[in-house]
C-alpha cells in the first residue's frame, strides 16, 4: 500500500482493477440506416455528452428537400413549439455558390438543418457531425452541427452547413430524431455511429 501520489515510468497490466477513473469518449456501436421516415438515435443516462456520426444518408423519393430534427424525453419524440436554432449553409450550384440562413429565434415545433440539400440522385448523399449536450435540470439541451452533402448532379454542387439547435425547456433529452422536410422516407443506406462521454 503506498499513502501519496505514485510515479513511474511505465505501468504493467490491463488497468481493470483501478477504481476512480473515468473513461474518455466510448464507441457505443454504429448502425446501418433502414428504409423508413425516420431516423432516431437513443442517448444512453450513463453518459451526458454524445457525438454522433451520421454518413452517407440519402432519401428515397421526391428532391429539393432538407432534414429537420426533433428531440426526445423519456423514449417520446417532443413536437411542440420549444425548439430555437440558427444556422447557414452554403450550396454549389453551377460557377455560383448559394448562401442560406436557417434560423427561428422564436421557438418553433422542428429544427431545420439545410435548405435544398437532399436529392434522389443515386450518387447524392448527406453526411453530419452532431455534439450533444443532453441538458440538466438547470441548463438547456444544446446540439452543434455540422454537415457536407452532395445533390449528385456533379462535383460543383457540393454544400456545407454547420449550426446550433436548443430545446428550451431544462431537461435532459433521450434521443435525437432525423425527419425529411415533406415527410418522405430516408433510403436505406448510409450509417450512424454514437460516442459518448461521461
């Protein structure tokens, strides 16, 4: 037993004894995208900071859409007037690029990610980053974002949007879930990976 602080140049073993540590970011699996009209991501309690990874999605009918996002509480999706955001995005098309802004300061019942960004092109897709705080009792949700996609018409239409989502009740949220702007279907393809961190 030794009472005070230990040094060494090197330790020995796997570390499956050491009590007191907190793990750092941990992959908690990653899951193919089923054909369906959304896509719901569940946030383990154990953890409190997520980041997700979503690769590749794209839609299976209709074009010109964009993805919304909702949150959940207590396994249901929450679809009232609580969600405040602001965002840009900025879009190829052809020798011109196209800047939009996405933003309601006003709480509204989705948030909205892009503008004109899905398309059923075979070669189209949408890929983003998400960093999720899950909130507390005293201190919002809060969701950072950041997108790249491709219309599939070809290489100059290309877009990226990065932005922010709030719910702005103080909780803590259970899920995210990815919706089309019309409603229409995601395709079956793509992936979404989860870390967390305690």
């Amino acid at each position: 037993d030794v009472n005070g602080t230990v040094k060494a140049t090197a330790f020995e073993g796997d570390g499956s004894a050491l009590t007191g540590i907190s793990a750092g970011l941990v992959n908690l699996g990653t899951t193919n995208v089923s054909a369906a009209s959304t896509i719901t991501v569940t946030l383990s309690s154990t953890y409190k900071k997520f980041f997700v990874t979503v690769a590749g999605i794209k839609i299976a009918s209709e074009s010109n859409l964009h993805p919304n996002l909702r949150v959940g509480v207590g396994g249901s999706i929450r679809t009232d007037s609580q969600y405040v955001f602001q965002g840009f995005q900025y879009r190829g098309d052809g020798n011109q690029v196209i800047t939009n802004d996405m933003v309601n300061l006003n709480r509204t019942s989705v948030a909205t990610l892009g503008d004109d960004c899905l398309t059923t092109s075979s070669t189209a897709n949408w890929n983003a980053q998400f960093e999720i705080d899950t909130g507390t009792s005293s201190s919002f949700p809060i969701i950072n974002y950041n997108t790249f996609f491709n219309s599939g018409q070809n290489g100059s239409h290309n877009g990226v949007a990065s932005g922010r989502v709030f719910y702005a009740e103080k909780l803590i949220i259970d899920r995210i879930q990815l919706t089309t702007s019309s409603g229409a279907n995601w395709a079956a393809d793509g992936s979404v990976t989860v870390w967390g961190l305690k």
